[in-house]
C-alpha cells in the first residue's frame, strides 16, 4: 500500500509518530509525499524537496534471525540502484557510495536516513527525479538531466517492489550476498575518500572495500587498513 499525501513536514517524522502512538505500519507500506518541507539527512542536515522528486518512508520489522539493523542502509541502497538501472542510458553511471547515497555522473542522485525505533527501522528515501536541491558541500544531479524521469509515482511502484525484493534477499541469503553486490555497484576500490568521523576526526585514504559486517574499509597512506563504523563519507 502506498499512501501519497500533497505536502508534510518529514514522511520519516510522520511515520515515527504513528509508531510511537501504537498505530501499526505494515511492511510493504509507503507514504509518499509530493512535497517535502521539513525533510531530513544524516548528521541533522536539511534536505528539501520539490514537487516531481520522489520522497517516501517505509518500514522494516526487525526479526530475532535479521542480519544488523545497520545494514538495512546497503539494502536500501541496493533497492534504488536496482529502481534506477532500468531508466538511465548509461547505468555505468550511477555508483553506491557508504554508507547510503546514490550518485550519478560523481554527483548526488538520492539520499537515505534509516531511524530505529524499538524493533523497526523507518527507512526514508529522497530521489532527485526532477529537480537537484541544493545541498551545501555536495554536487547533486536529477535524472531528468540525464534521461525523461518518470512520474513519482510510477517510480514510487517499482521503488517499492524493489525494496520488497531486497528486503526478502537480506533475510534470506544474509548479509554476505548482500555485500557483495552492494560492492559489484559500488564505489570503485581506489578511489580516494575523505571520512568526517563522530568524534569531528577527518580521514583520508583509498576505499579498501567493505568488511564481513559491511563497515566501509579505509587504505590509509602509510598502508594500513581502517574501518570505518560511522561517518561522513565524501570524495576526495
């Protein structure tokens, strides 16, 4: 089921007041908004979309087998570049950036922010399908600059069926199957990256690849290797 209202605040925030309020939210369920005007990235940066981009929740119910709740940002991932494939003349373009960003031509295409509450993970994506809003410090793209985009909620569907399939692979392949095709997608090893730490710490080196827990893994310049856990990640 997917439930479009015209304009909210946050479909994140909305949905965590559902939850906190007892009201059941089933997986599979969406709600999509045609616009967004209080929405929200990692670190608390703003992130306001406009009318023709495609910005919608959903929700994952942890079971006792799931892998890491933290991984749900590669399924989520992986859901939007397997939405998107279909869609682009050059898919060779588009690349998965750790920890949950979607980049087209090097610049940010879609942008993801998973909030746990108690046993389930709101999962809220934001697609550049019309228009590319401004975001300080990053290059962002739409589609629509690249190839016709389609309507929301067309997108919306096949988004939808996407993380469907995603979701049902994660929990029963594991998170193994999940990191190597998040890596096949991914950024290219080598490719020098620049990592603002929790702690405000800022690192740099060559992406390494991701480890058996799916932490991004950093070749520092005098050879070893680091793990990152948590940060934000940007090319150098």
């Amino acid at each position: 089921m997917i439930e479009t209202v015209a304009e909210t605040g946050s479909t994140n925030a909305d949905l965590l007041i559902r939850l906190a309020s007892g009201e059941r939210v089933a997986e599979g369920d969406w709600l999509v908004a045609e616009r967004q005007n209080a929405g929200r990235g990692r670190q608390g940066r703003e992130w306001f979309d406009g009318h023709g981009n495609f910005m919608g929740s959903t929700v994952v119910a942890l079971g006792p087998n799931d892998p890491p709740a933290y991984t749900l940002a590669l399924v989520a991932g992986l859901a939007v570049y397997e939405a998107l494939v279909p869609l682009l003349p050059d898919p060779s373009a588009l690349v998965l950036k750790w920890p949950n960003d979607v980049l087209l031509q090097h610049a940010k295409l879609c942008g993801m922010l998973l909030e746990r509450q108690d046993t389930t993970v709101v999962v809220g994506i934001g697609v550049n399908l019309a228009v590319a809003p401004s975001v300080e410090g990053r290059d962002t793209i739409a589609l629509g600059q690249v190839t016709p985009a389609p309507a929301p909620s067309d997108f919306g569907k096949a988004l939808a069926l996407s993380f469907a399939t995603e979701i049902e692979r994660w929990r029963t392949f594991g998170l193994e199957t999940v990191i190597r095709r998040w890596s096949a997608a991914g950024t290219p090893k080598g490719t020098r990256l620049k990592v603002h730490e929790p702690d405000g710490r800022l690192v740099e080196g060559d992406y390494s690849g991701l480890d058996a827990l799916g932490n991004l893994e950093l070749r520092l310049d005098d050879g070893s290797i680091r793990a990152i856990h948590a940060g934000d990640v940007t090319l150098a």
